[in-house]
C-alpha cells in the first residue's frame, strides 16, 4: 500500500469521535502563565493547603490494609456518610445500595450517566456559558448537543429552553452553582422548569452541583429537595470541589433506583471502583468536616478579591456561588476576550479564562473568570496588577 494510500486508509477506518477538540483554553493559559511567570487565577483548583485533619488521617491510615478494590458501587462506609449528610442538608433519604454510586471525580459521573441514556441521534440541552466536558461525552455517545445561551445577566432563559424541546430530547444538563459564572437557580426558576419538563416526561434531568456547598448571597437549592423532579434527576457532587482535594478525583452520583441500576452497568466497565484510599480518608473525614465553614472560608476569600479590586476598571459581576468571579473589561478593552486574556498574562501577568471559550458561538461579551480558590497573598498580589491597568 502507497503510503498516500494509507493516510487515507487509516483517516477513514479511524475517524476522530471529536474531531473538533484541540488544546483546551485552560492549558493554553496555564502554559502561558509558567512561560512568563503570571500569577494564575485560570485554573478552577485551590493553591493553598489542605485541611490539617484531613492530611492527619491520611498519613495515620496510609499504612492500613486498605489499598486494594472497594466495592463497584464506592465503600460502604463512605456510601452511608453522604447518605447521612445528604438527609441532613436537603432532607432526602437516599438508598446506599441502590441510588448512589462513587465516582472517579464528578467528571466521569457526568460521561457515565450521559453514556448510559444518550443513544444516536438524542438531543441534549445545555445552556451556554457551559462547562466544556458536557458536549464531548454527548458526541461521544452519538448524540446531538443542543446549545441555549443564558441570558445576558446568566440567568436561565426558559422561552428559549421550551423552543429548544423537540421530541429528540433526551437530557438537560443544568450547572448550578454555575461555572463558570457563579450565578445560583433561585425557587422561581426551578418552578419554571418544573411547568416545562410537566410537559415532556421523556426528559431526564442532569444536574451539576459540584459547587453545592461554596455558595453565599442566597442558598443552594439541590434538585434533591424537588419532589417533582427527583424521580427523573441524576445529581452529580464533587469532594473535589467541596473539600477542596480536586487531585483526589473523587465525586459520587444520586439518582434513583430505575436509573442507577444502569448507571452502574457503565461505570463497572469504565472505572470498575474508584481509588481506595481516597475513599477511606473522606469517610472518616466527613465525621469531623463542617461543610458550612467551607462556604464561609470561600465567601471571605470572594469577599476579599472583591474588595481588592472594586476601585479598578473591571466591572464586577454578581457571584453568588462557586469560586469563580467575572468581570468585565469595558472601560479598559475594545479586544476580543481570548487576546484580551492572553494580553492581560503577557503584559501584566495575571492569568484569567476568556468567557467566550464556555459558548458554542464564542458568544463575546467581554468577560473573564478569575478564579479566587488561592491564597490571600496570591489574590492581594493578582489584584495588585490588576489595579494597574
């Protein structure tokens, strides 16, 4: 075989599953954050130590026998604790055996249950700005993303949603708290998605709420607590994000029962069990964690950034949830966001992530997200630059 031949043999026997995914922007602007030395406010994880406790049990159980596969569906132990957790914040009681399942990390609890009930040709919607991992696992699993921009103070647009539904539609995705803006569903938009989804019970329901317990100005609404939709939900939660270990890579779905039982078809074949000794260490952290000083820690730390940077010319936006804040950059650039974020860690060496990335258009509105998860040295400094400008 011509070696012409055999280019285009190997293009059409293996033809990419996502041919349009490069470098993805949060490598970009950490590549160029190292290669000049920016402070980096892009990337959504802590830079300031883990809770002492938490190491302590970690080294004092490293030595234990506890290195080997835990059960498919996570330990039991640590199944028992959010289910106690989960009854104690939002007054659900979840079945350990049948209506829950550990994940390695919220992502892949996201690709598993996306994979389970996406089939070719099923539509999902999700709103833009959207975090990037929904649309792969939806093209991965053969079906067709359906994008519906937030409007332009991010909150949901439900006259758009309801124009998106055609009888294809398998799934809406929803981030709340939402990355990356940071705005929270209040009691009003989760009843106007409950009158839209009366009318379509062929819908399920994914609901991101890895940033379930970093929330401040009004509190986190979980479709744990929605009668009329939790029989149609799968709920996706981060320790990741919540304890903030995101290395450790461990998350967990809820869901019930009909659903899991094919969840956990997938996940046995994808991951089979995830990392024990990661599971081990939050299950007995969780005996001495307070998720409440978790927010209040990260609303000192939004309030703090905030502050520091309120006199600058960067329009703050409102951010009620998360460790995210967006800004506008107005006053200061006519540029398009991704020149303007690349400018801002060349020439005054901060590091940010272009809004327009999240939207399937690019949708450009000059904004950015910084990410304020650091410490108050790395923020004081970060905002030193940034009042510069």
């Amino acid at each position: 075989m011509k070696k012409l031949e055999r280019v285009y043999f190997l293009y059409f026997c293996f033809m990419s599953k996502l041919p349009s995914i490069t470098n993805s922007i949060f490598s970009v602007m950490s590549q160029l954050a190292n290669q000049h030395g920016a402070i980096n406010l892009s990337q959504g994880f802590p830079n300031f130590p883990e809770d002492e406790r938490l190491l302590q049990i970690s080294e004092r159980i490293i030595r234990d026998n506890i290195h080997q596969y835990t059960p498919m569906a996570g330990l039991r132990s640590l199944l028992e604790k959010i289910a106690n957790q989960t009854l104690k914040q939002y007054d659900r009681k979840v079945n350990t055996a049948n209506e829950m399942l550990i994940t390695a990390g919220a992502t892949q609890g996201v690709f598993t249950a996306i994979n389970t009930f996406v089939n070719q040709g099923d539509e999902v919607l999700i709103l833009d700005p959207s975090y990037d991992s929904y649309e792969p696992s939806v093209l991965v699993a053969s079906g067709k993303p359906v994008r519906v921009s937030l409007n332009d103070d991010y909150t949901p647009n439900f006259n758009q949603i309801e124009s998106a539904i055609s009888t294809k539609t398998k799934m809406i995705v929803i981030n709340n708290p939402h990355n990356p803006t940071g705005r929270i569903w209040t009691e009003q938009d989760f009843e106007a998605l409950e009158t839209i989804l009366e009318k379509h019970p062929q819908i399920l329901v994914l609901g991101d709420e890895v940033y379930e317990y970093i929330t401040f100005s009004q509190p986190h609404i979980s479709f744990n607590t929605r009668p009329k939709l939790v029989e149609r939900t799968i709920i996706a939660s981060s320790f990741g994000k919540s304890l903030h270990v995101t290395g450790w890579k461990v998350g967990y779905l809820i869901a019930p029962e009909h659903l899991m039982y094919e969840m956990k078809k997938v996940h046995q074949f994808l991951v089979f069990s995830v990392n024990s000794f990661s599971q081990h260490a939050i299950s007995e952290y969780l005996d001495v964690v307070d998720f409440s000083e978790v927010s209040k820690m990260y609303q000192r730390k939004r309030d703090l950034f905030q502050n520091l940077i309120k006199d600058s010319r960067f329009e703050l936006i409102p951010c009620d949830g998360t460790y995210f804040q967006v800004v506008n950059y107005n006053q200061i650039s006519n540029k398009n966001d991704v020149d303007f974020a690349k400018e801002l860690i060349v020439n005054h060496g901060v590091a940010s992530i272009p809004i327009s990335v999240f939207y399937n258009d690019n949708t450009d509105r000059h904004m950015l997200r910084f990410c304020f998860a650091k410490t108050d040295e790395s923020l004081m400094a970060a905002a030193e630059k940034l009042n510069q400008i």
